[in-house]
C-alpha cells in the first residue's frame, strides 16, 4: 500500500526536524533557547559491549585517537594510539560489560594505558551483564556497542533506568527491533534523556553544510540519488574446536543476520542514512533488487550475502540506487551522490551547478569524537538530542532493501512495517544453534 499525501508530508516534517537535530555541532547545541540547563552533568561511562568498536567509542568519547589493530588470530579490536595522552577531564569511566572475560579485560587494559582503571566490582559478564551495569546508579551515559541484535533490547533498558545513550549503528536487525527502538526514543523524550547513534557522518562539519545548502535549494530538485559502500572483505573471527555454536556466531557476529542484520543493514547503514538525511524522507518501497553468496562461500562467512544492490523509491517518485558490497580485488566505491534540476552533489564536501564548483574547506574535527561532544553539549544545554527516529528508519531502510533482495520481490515500507518476525533464538545460552540457511530469491519469503 502506498503512503498517501497527507502520510508522506508528516514523514518529511519529521525527518527534516529529525536531520536538524542531528546536524547540531557542539557549539550550537549550547545555543537552545528552552530547557533547564545541566551544566554540572556529569559524565559517568558505562560501557555496554566492550569489543573493537565499543573500545573505540569509549576512546572517543574521552578524547584518545585510536588505531584498528588486525592480529593474526583474526579478532577485530582497537587499542590506545601512541599518541592518545591526553583525556578530556570532564568525561570518565566508571563500568564496563560484556558476554566475554577476554573481551572485557581487553578493552579494561587499553583503558589503564590511559591511567583510567576500572574496578573488578564494577565489571560485568554474561548475558545480563547490561542489567547489572545499568543497576549502578553513578552511571550517567551508557555506550551501547554490543552485536546490533541486542541493540534494542539494551537501548529500552538504559532508557528504563534514566540513562542518557550513545548507541552504536545499526540500531536493530528486524522489524520488531525497529519498532522497540521507535518506543525507547519516545520514552526518552518524555524523559528528557539523549540519544545520539554512531551515524557519524551527521555530525560531520562538511557533510552538515553540504546538505544544508543541498535543502536550501543548491542543486534545484532532487530528482535521482545514489549511494555505495562497495569495499572489500571485514574480519572474521575462525572457530575454535571447544566453542559451541552460539559462541562462535556470537563472537563472529558480522556473518550472521540475526545478529548483524547482513552488512547492508550493519555497514551500508551509513550511506542510507545520508539518503534518508538528504531527502527528508524514508523510502516509500524497494522497487527491485538483487544480490547473492557468490565469493564469501566458505561456512566461516556464515549465512549473509557478499553483495547487494536495491533501487529505492521515496516520495515524490524519487529514486535511490544502493549498492554495497564485500568482496576483494574489485573496485572500491564508498559515498553517496545526488542529482538536482540545477546541479548535483557528493552530499560531503562539493556542489556543482553549471561550471560553478562550491567545495567545503571549513574545519572538519574527528565526527567519531564529536558525535559525543555533541550529545554532551546538549545534555548540559538542557536540550538533550534524540536521534532514535532518524537512526530507527535509516536501519529499517537497510531491512526493506535486504528483504526485498531475499525475496526477489518488491516490498513496500507500510508493509514491511506489519512484519512481526523476530530473528535470533528465543533465549540466550550457550550452546547448540544451527546456522540458518542462506535465503534463495524466488523461495524465501519475508514475513
């Protein structure tokens, strides 16, 4: 069912408010003209997934650089740069979680480089490690960084116990994951809590005023878009002989769907989010797409797909082609393009119009950093940001566009919507989980 008139301009009202918001840099967050000030907030991290990218985002958040280190043994994790001596003050951390001893001890021992120690007592493992975590009531800012299937799950809880969030992308694997998100983030509001996502790019300086002159009315139009992020193979983690079927999905989560939601939801995310962003809208329906298992076949990889691509329609019949791909030795392409009726953009840095080239030269400071200080700014501002929307239907865009390559068929949004199908064991624990077989277009059926 298409979305009628009245249904597309609220979706774009929203949206639009939606990518304001999340345009914000730290400076402007502090200008809110309604809200009580927090300015004495203080920053008590509990980490919530203690792997590569949690690691990373409690680095970013102090302030550290860091550097993504690939050892032999195949694990994806990050350590303290050489240069990462200096913390911001204001910003500590007080608890970490995580499903694995050896995950959680890593990232605790990056963290003592830093001088930053972490009591035993304030360290938490297993599957409702992120229930003892959020009990601490010290704990003010929880980084949600564990595989995306518990995204949802975590986010509702950390709401619940009146945490503000920084929340890793993507947000959710199906339907339902969407749809908790969607309540968290009302619920926050009414709280007053922030949420902000690892969609990094919308707190890019040069990517915000791109697309700001781009919905000012730069390029006329827009009447075609595009978006990719074709690159080559990510890590995988090879299974250990005394390591149970959950266990290894678990750790090698990126090639399962029911974790990672295949990587045109975990990774291409990011691209769509800037289609969405850009249009100030979601996609009415996945008209077409195609995609397939063709080099990453070895059961190491799991049961996702090595390459996608979907052609989107949003309202006003503007079409979106997406692309994504994992396979090595071809040709790397990661960005996204628009095409207006007087020009067209790389939505990042530069706008063409006739022979006129405008191109960003402005400071552009390290968005993995200033999404935090972002959210920071305005929790002290009294205005905390909330991007659970925008993220929640950028991750259900990446879902349609798996779905309708599974299928082969064309989904549209109001449908896929209904969909109540939960993906994932209906309870944690360690032990036998089969592998799903890999979906065949033209006989699996989303539902």
């Amino acid at each position: 069912m298409q979305h009628s008139e009245q249904r597309r301009t609220v979706n774009r009202r929203s949206f639009l408010k939606a990518s304001a918001i999340g345009a914000l840099g730290a400076t402007a967050a502090f200008r809110f003209a309604h809200g009580a000030l927090n300015e004495d907030f203080q920053v008590k991290i509990g980490l919530i997934g203690c792997g590569g990218r949690g690691t990373g985002a409690v680095l970013n958040a102090l302030g550290a650089g860091t550097r993504v280190v690939y050892p032999a043994k195949g694990y994806h994790t990050e350590d303290v740069a050489e240069d990462a001596s200096v913390t911001r003050k204001d910003v500590q951390v007080t608890a970490l979680a995580d499903l694995f001893p050896d995950r959680l001890e890593s990232c605790r021992a990056n963290l003592a480089k830093l001088g930053i120690n972490v009591p035993p007592e304030r360290c938490f493992v297993g599957f409702d490690a992120y229930k003892q975590l959020l009990a601490l009531d010290d704990v003010t800012y929880v980084i949600l960084a564990t595989p995306p299937h518990f995204r949802p799950e975590h986010l509702m809880a950390a709401v619940n116990a009146g945490k503000h969030v920084f929340m890793e992308k993507p947000v959710a694997v199906d339907v339902p994951g969407v749809k908790t998100v969607l309540q968290a983030g009302q619920i926050a509001k009414q709280k007053n809590l922030g949420i902000a996502a690892g969609t990094q790019r919308r707190h890019e300086r040069r990517y915000q005023e791109t697309i700001k002159r781009i919905q000012d009315g730069a390029i006329g139009e827009i009447i075609y878009a595009k978006c990719y992020w074709n690159g080559g193979e990510i890590w995988v983690v090879e299974r250990e002989p005394h390591w149970s079927d959950m266990e290894w999905q678990l750790r090698n989560w990126n090639y399962f769907c029911w974790l990672s939601g295949d990587h045109i939801v975990e990774q291409h995310v990011h691209n769509l989010d800037v289609m969405n962003w850009v249009l100030g809208a979601h996609p009415v329906r996945a008209v077409s797409g195609l995609g397939g298992r063709q080099v990453r076949t070895d059961p190491k990889y799991g049961n996702i797909y090595d390459h996608f691509a979907v052609e989107f329609e949003y309202p006003n019949g503007v079409t979106v082609f997406s692309q994504c791909r994992q396979i090595n030795g071809c040709l790397n392409i990661v960005g996204e393009f628009v095409l207006g009726t007087k020009g067209h953009s790389d939505c990042q840095q530069t706008i063409q119009t006739g022979s006129e080239r405008w191109r960003y030269r402005g400071p552009n400071p390290n968005p993995y950093e200033q999404e935090h200080e972002d959210l920071i700014a305005s929790i002290r501002a009294g205005q905390p940001i909330n991007e659970a929307e925008a993220v929640a239907y950028s991750t259900m865009t990446g879902i349609l566009g798996r779905e309708a390559v599974y299928s082969g068929q064309a989904i549209t949004w109001d449908d896929a919507m209904q969909s109540t199908t939960r993906l994932g064991p209906e309870r944690y624990e360690f032990g036998p989980y089969p592998v799903q077989p890999v979906p065949l277009p033209g006989q699996y059926r989303f539902s």
